[in-house]
C-alpha cells in the first residue's frame, strides 16, 4: 500500500510549481518582447532603406548602360516628382534624357515606390538633410551636381530612437551607400 500512495504523490503538480512555472514564463517574456520589437523595427528600417539604396543604384547602372541622365526624385503620386525632400511618400526613377528633373512625355519611368505607409506599414519619417529633391546621375555615372558634400537621406522610426536611423548617403561622385546614426554624417 506505501508503493500506491508514492505513485499518487506523483502524479500531477502542485499549485505552488504552477506558479514558479508561470512565473519564469513571464520573466522569459519580459525580456523577450523588447529584443523582438528591435530586430522587427531594424528589419523594417533596413527595408526601407534599402529599397531606396536600391533603386539610386539602379538609376546608376541605367544611366550608364544607356548613356543619358536617369533622375530618382521624391514622388506622391507615382508619376511626376514631387519636388519634395521628404521621401517618405515614396519615389520613382525615370529617364530623363533632358536632366530637367520633369517626367516628359518621351521619358519613360523605370520604377516607381509607393509611400512607406503603404509599402512597409510603417509611419517612419525619410528626410534628405540638405535639400535633396532628386538625384541626377549622368551618362558616366556622376551624381547630382550642385553639391558641395555627401547628402543624406535619413530614416528616422515615429519614436526617434536613434538605434533605428538610417541613412542613405549620395556622394558628388555618384557612389551610393548606407551608414547607421552617427556614421558618416548620418543624423
């Protein structure tokens, strides 16, 4: 009969190893939800502005491949620039064999991003720091001439926490890159 009453004994749990169970599971979660909510706010912001690093680098490679001007601007509407430096709302990319930074009737547009709330769900602002309405690169590849220094186009999270800053930096050369806060001007 004491064989019996050990295998009652363990049978189930105790409310008091249901609690510390719960317990460290809440623990666990507490440390877990931050860490989760920066990788998916990085992930997000990385998109973003790779999405933009994507398409200067296209219009690059395009302007040289086809030898005339191809123009990135900031664009609401999907069709014509909107002669903005914030490029939240989103961007095109277009042959402009004129350089005029207009989308002409014989110019055709390349690619067209939609608005970052659209695109990504996302209410981050993108806002050039000088005033970059639109990237220019010519037949050999330059960038946008006027400028003195590297521009950038910087992403800042609806909270401004500057771990989720990003930038996308033009130089007068053309080249294209991405830099964290406090990186290569990246404010």
């Amino acid at each position: 009969m004491s064989g019996m009453t050990n295998k009652r004994k363990n049978r189930g749990v105790t409310m008091i190893e249901m609690a510390i169970v719960m317990t460290l599971v809440a623990i666990l979660a507490m440390i877990a939800v931050p860490s989760f909510k920066y990788v998916t706010s990085s992930n997000r912001a990385a998109q973003e502005v790779n999405a933009l690093l994507g398409d200067m680098r296209y219009a690059r490679t395009e302007a040289i491949k086809e030898g005339a001007p191809v123009t990135v601007c900031a664009s609401a509407d999907g069709l014509t620039c909107s002669g903005s430096t914030q490029w939240k709302a989103g961007w095109i990319v277009f042959a402009d064999a004129n350089g005029n930074h207009v989308v002409d009737v014989n110019e055709p547009i390349l690619r067209v991003q939609k608005s970052l709330a659209i695109e990504f769900n996302s209410n981050d602002s993108f806002q050039a720091t000088l005033p970059l309405k639109w990237v220019v690169f010519n037949r050999e590849g330059f960038g946008p001439t006027g400028l003195v220094a590297t521009t950038n186009v910087a992403l800042h999270d609806p909270t401004n926490n500057n771990n989720f800053t990003r930038c996308v930096a033009v130089t007068i050369l053309g080249l294209v890159s991405t830099a964290k806060f406090g990186v290569g001007g990246c404010i």
